[in-house]
C-alpha cells in the first residue's frame, strides 16, 4: 500500500486511545483520516454509523470475512471487530496517514501483512484508574465493563516489544505531548508529509 506509513494504536479499553485520536485529528485537520472498523457490537450514545464504527451484523460481517474483505478481524468481549481494505483505501486515496484502533489481536494479525505501520501502544497508570476511567465513561453494563477489564489485564501484559512505543496516559495533556512527539519523531514520512502539505 502506497503512501505515509499507517499508525497502528492499541491498548486497553478505556486507555484513552480516541481521546487522543480525536484530539489529533481535531490539531492537525487534513492530515489524518481514521479507518472506520466493522463492528457487530451496539452503537454507544453519541455514535454515529460510518463515522466511528460501521455497525453491522454478524452475518454481513462473516460474509465480508469469507469473501476476503477484511484485512484483519477479531472477537472482543462478545463481538467481532475488523478491518475492511476498503476503509484503509478509502483513507489513503485521500493521501491522509492513516490511524488505525484496534486490539492486541489485531496488532499480532497486522504484523503477518504488508501494511508496516508505526505500532503505538497506549496504557493507562493502573488498572484501578482504567476501571474507574471505563465507569465513569458509563457506556458499558456491568457485565461488558468485567470482560473488558479481563481483556485489558491481558492487554497490559502484552509484550512491549510489539510497538514502536508505549504511552502511559496518566495526565492527558503530558500524554497527548508524548503521542505527538511520538508521531513527528519515529522514522516515517510524517514529518516530511506535513511540511510538504503547509
Ligand atoms: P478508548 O478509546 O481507549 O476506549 P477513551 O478515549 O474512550 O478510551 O477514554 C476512556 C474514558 O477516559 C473517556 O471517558 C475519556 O474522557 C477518559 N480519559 C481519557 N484520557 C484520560 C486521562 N488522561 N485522564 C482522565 N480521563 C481520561
Ligand atoms: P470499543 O467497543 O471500546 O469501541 O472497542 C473494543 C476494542 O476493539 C478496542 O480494544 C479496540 O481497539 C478494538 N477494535 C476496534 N476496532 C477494531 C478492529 O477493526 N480490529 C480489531 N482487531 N480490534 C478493533
């Protein structure tokens, strides 16, 4: 795939992985473009269909996987999640860096093709804080919030040496300045891209 090398960002739910997409997305307009994932899991409030997730059913989305759509999939807390080719084209034909948000799953899955990406992964302080971060969020019930918790126990033992760099998102501002710093300094064209495009 031609163009600026993707970023990849993984990390627990409820690590503050699209605070700090959003707020990226919102600082550099134009330079950026998220891959919209499939999903099968319920639209939260506030989200809206092709535009944070496309939200479809399992049977569209197994058919899509059969069919060669996806270039990686997973099953996360009782739903599945993937990546279609087309949302990664449909960002790099806009000649945008191309962000995607998956799981640890999906990290593993992406190393097995040919899209090399910058691999950022993003952790909260603890997993007392992630919890309290997930409820206070109040977008799971209690039984998703527990499933996601066992995942990120899982997540936050990963190995390190999967990413290009780990984030603690303690404060968000300190954070935020370790994802940009991150992102314009790692060996990639961003860098480049961006002076290019000012
Ligand atoms: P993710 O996309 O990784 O699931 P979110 O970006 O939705 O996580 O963040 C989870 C919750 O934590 C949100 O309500 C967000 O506002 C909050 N949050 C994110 N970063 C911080 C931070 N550094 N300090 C406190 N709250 C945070
Ligand atoms: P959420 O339901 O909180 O939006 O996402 C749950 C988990 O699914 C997060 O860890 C997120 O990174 C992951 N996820 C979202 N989209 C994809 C995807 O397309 N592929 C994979 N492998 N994981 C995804």
């Amino acid at each position: 795939m031609a163009g600026p090398r993707p970023i990849v960002l993984c990390g627990p739910s409820g690590a503050g992985k699209s605070t700090l997409v959003k707020k990226l997305m919102k600082d550099y307009e134009g330079i950026f473009g998220f891959s919209v994932s499939h999903t099968t899991r319920t639209p939260r409030f506030g989200e809206e269909n092709g535009k944070d997730y496309h939200f479809i059913t399992r049977e569209i989305m197994e058919w899509g996987i059969n069919q060669g759509d996806f270039i990686e999939y997973t099953e996360f807390s009782g739903n599945m999640y993937g990546t279609s080719k087309t949302s990664i084209q449909d960002v790099q034909s806009k000649n945008l860096i191309c962000i995607l948000d998956i799981d640890i799953q999906g990290v593993l899955n992406i190393k097995k093709t040919n899209l090399d990406p910058i691999y950022i992964s993003i952790q909260p302080p603890s997993l007392d804080i992630l919890e309290t971060r997930l409820r206070n969020r109040k977008t799971e019930t209690e039984e998703s919030l527990q499933k996601r918790l066992h995942a990120a126990k899982i997540d936050m033992n990963a190995d390190t040496q999967l990413f290009d760099a780990v984030i603690i998102n303690d404060d968000l501002d300190r954070a935020y300045e370790d994802f940009t710093n991150v992102i314009f300094s790692l060996e990639s064209p961003i860098e480049h891209y961006i002076y290019v495009v000012i």
